[in-house]
C-alpha cells in the first residue's frame, strides 16, 4: 500500500512540475459533463427541426392519411 501512495505522490509531483492542474478530491469540474450533452441535444434538435420541421410535418400527414381502417 506504500509504494503505491507513493507512486501516486511521484506522479503528482511530475505532473505539477510539468505544469498540468491537479485536481483534489473536492474539484469536481465547472460544468458536469450531463449538462453539456443535454444543452447540445437540445440545441442539436432545435437545428434539426427548424431546418427539416416542414418536411417532417408533410411526411408525418402522408404517412397517417395512408392508414387504412377495417
């Protein structure tokens, strides 16, 4: 178990001497990665749905007045 933490206390050391940004424990990130997917997925379909939403809406119509009833 002590050569691991130490090995851990190397690479932090390499690391923070290179420069890179070490995070602690309580450093969780500005935006959690859930909100960015659900913020582009949002925008994603916005864009899909102004550019395509007329097209979508006479294929949607075409496809229900083609059902035929008993």
């Amino acid at each position: 178990m002590n050569r691991i933490l130490a090995t851990q206390a190397r690479a932090r050391a390499v690391l923070a001497a290179a420069g890179h940004r070490i995070a602690g424990p309580r450093d969780r990130g500005d935006v959690p990665g859930w909100v960015l997917i659900t913020i582009m997925t949002a925008g994603l379909v916005t864009a899909l749905w102004a550019i395509a939403g007329p097209q979508l809406g006479q294929l949607f119509s075409d496809a229900i007045s083609n059902v035929k009833g008993p």
